[in-house]
C-alpha cells in the first residue's frame, strides 16, 4: 500500500481515520481471489494483510458504532500488522501524530492534583475543544484508550520519552479506589479487572510505576480469583477468560508471580495455580476451541485470553493446538480477517486477537507475542 494512499488519513492531527461509506458494503480487494488455497485448509496471511490495509484505509460503516473506541480500533489495525509482519505498509510518522493528537494536555494552571486524568481521547467525538478562558471543561480521557494509545506508539518505533509520563502516571493516580481497583475515567464509572489491567500495562509501557499502588492492585487481584480457580472482573463475580487474562498478567507485569512457573522445581505463588490451570484446560472445548465460561460456545478471542494465560503459566504446551487450529480456521474468513464464530463475518477485534492465536500456536511468518502487554515481542521490548 503506498503511503500517498492513506484515506485513513492518519497524517491530519484533525482528521481521526474515516468512516466514510455508509450505505457501501466495503468491497474486497481483487487480490484477495489470486490464492487458491481453501481459507478453511490454512492461514492466509496475505489475505489477513490485506483486510487489515483496507481498514486502515477506510473503516466500514458498520464501526460507526465504534466511533468513540477508534483509538482501540486503529491499537487491532497497526498491531495486527505487525503481527503479521507488515507494518511497513503503514505510515508510521502520521500514524503517531494522530495518536499524539488524542493526547488530553492541561492548560496553564492546571495541575495533575486537580483529580482528573489527563491521558488520551478514545476518539476525536470524546474530545472538545479548550474555552475562551483557557480552561479545558471537557477532559474525558480514558484509561483503555491510553494503554492503547502507547501501544501503538510503542508498536510504531515513537521515542517514549517525549512522552509526558510523570503528569499522565501522576494524574492516573486519581483513578485507583481505596480497594486497589482502577476507574477508566476520572468522572466515575465501573471498576474492575479491565481497567487494573490498563493500568498495569501504561505504567509498563512508560518503564514507571509511580501510577499505582502495586500492592493493592495485587490485593485487589487476588480477591478476584473465584473458587474455580479463575478470575472474575471483580470480587465474587463469575471466572471469566478476559478477567483471568487481565488478572494474571497485571501480577506478570507487575512482578508478583514468575514467568513459566510450571518449570521452576517448586511451584510457589501468591494465586492457586493447580487450580487456575485446571479451569483454564476445561476451557477448551471438544470443537477444539477455547470458550470464556464454562457451557458457553467456542470463541476465537478466548484462544488468545484463555491460551496467552496458559503460556504465561507454561501450560501452554499441554493444549490440543491441531484441534484450536481447525477450530480458528473454521472462522477464517475468505476475504480474511477472524469472525467470533464459524461461518460468521469477521470484526478487527476476533481477527486482531486471531492472529494472537496463531502466533501463540507458532505459525510460520507472524511474528512471537510480549503476551502480558498485548504486542509482539518487537514492540513490547523495543525495536533496533
């Protein structure tokens, strides 16, 4: 894709990707019926390649929905690139400039005391101009769209240090509750494992660790390790795939449990691992694929959320990966991209957290996963 192509129109500060479209069905590329090979037999990178270039071209009209979570939308676009070993196709340069200009900046006289937090817009529709008086009313930045945000910067080679970390991390601080959770946005809102997440990963991201309270975020955590053995969103709430995730690799990232501590000749740890491993092996199903909860049906993300979790713990290796890889292909698409079930459209967020799965599952040509920040390896640890 040439870079003088880019209808996304990441190189204008004011202008967020585009939408444009409503009332087309987004047509396929005509390359994408240049291979024979049968999307069920394999994984087609080059048509995964070319799906994700298109939405980074133009987003179909059915994201109007997404408007306000384009930031999350743009993380599952350049990533997926990069996972698929094509971020040259993207104009890196204009890509960071239209994150950098979701930025939420306070203006003369505000402090990062005030109680607010000043991260990045999900979206140029959660984002409002400064008044007459200089004063910025409207801050409705957001705790996922930052991790976000610096993902992607991340992803595309932006030097972090222009980053203004000890205002973003000391302002974060107003988001953590007296029990250790995190709010997504300083004007009040759910907590729970998502958002501690977020919080875990922005301040691995920014190499600090000043915007959090890490042992009670780790207290928080442990409350929501559920009697089965996984992880609820919050204290007492059902196990889930996406709050186990977010809940073991907060402690990763934050350093309270090993990597591969199913290697180590003695197995310690501050969460039951016997238990969490033995409801994350029931996970997977006798489709081969992995579900959330238990009697729910397969779903191609939770091969990422339930496996990433596995791998971190170094069980990965006891899975069925022939049985997930026929499940995953079965949800292939033939213009690429990943649907949530077989036979179903693809999305960028079952395609994004597809292409997580195959990485997981070693598949020639994608590049290997920092899993506990969400990138690849590349990304997540710096590139040369």
């Amino acid at each position: 894709m040439s870079k003088s192509t880019t209808a996304i129109e990441w190189d204008s500060p004011s202008s967020p990707p585009s939408s444009e479209g409503e009332g087309e069905e987004p047509s396929p590329s005509p390359s994408l019926s240049l291979s024979s090979s049968s999307p069920r037999s394999s994984f087609q990178r080059d048509r995964h390649v070319t799906f994700l270039q298109m939405m980074y071209q133009m987003l179909p009209y059915h994201y109007q929905t997404q408007e306000i979570n384009r930031l999350t939308l743009a993380y599952f676009v350049v990533s997926g690139l990069d996972i698929l070993g094509a971020l040259d196709s993207v104009d890196k340069n204009a890509v960071a400039d239209w994150v950098l200009s979701l930025q939420a900046c306070p203006v003369d006289g505000v402090s990062s005391n005030d109680g607010e937090f000043w991260g990045f817009h999900g979206s140029r529709t959660s984002q409002f101009p400064i008044e007459n008086h200089r004063k910025l009313i409207h801050n409705h930045s957001h705790l996922a769209s930052t991790y976000c945000a610096l993902a992607i910067l991340k992803t595309v080679g932006y030097d972090m240090s222009n980053i203004n970390s000890k205002l973003l991390l000391s302002s974060m601080r107003n988001l953590q509750q007296r029990d250790g959770s995190f709010l997504p946005i300083h004007i009040g809102a759910e907590t729970d494992l998502r958002f501690t997440y977020c919080a875990a990963a922005v301040c691995c991201l920014l190499e600090d660790w000043s915007g959090m309270d890490r042992e009670k975020v780790k207290e928080y955590i442990l409350k929501c390790q559920s009697y089965n053995g996984g992880f609820g969103m919050t204290p007492g709430a059902e196990a889930h795939g996406g709050g186990t995730f977010c809940a073991v690799a907060s402690l990763r990232l934050m350093g309270f449990i090993e990597d591969d501590i199913l290697s180590k000749s003695t197995v310690s740890s501050i969460i039951d691992i016997p238990l969490l491993l033995e409801w994350c092996f029931q996970r997977q199903a006798t489709d081969g694929g992995f579900q959330g909860r238990p009697n729910k049906p397969s779903d191609t993300c939770y091969a990422f959320w339930v496996g990433s979790v596995l791998k971190m713990l170094g069980g990965y290796k006891l899975i069925d990966g022939k049985a997930l890889r026929r499940f995953l292909l079965t949800c292939q698409s033939e213009y690429g991209g990943f649907s949530k079930f077989p036979g179903e459209l693809p999305d960028l967020y079952h395609s994004y957290y597809g292409y997580m799965a195959f990485s997981l599952l070693k598949e020639p040509g994608l590049n290997a996963l920092f899993v506990e920040l969400g990138l690849t390896k590349v990304a997540g640890l710096g590139r040369i």
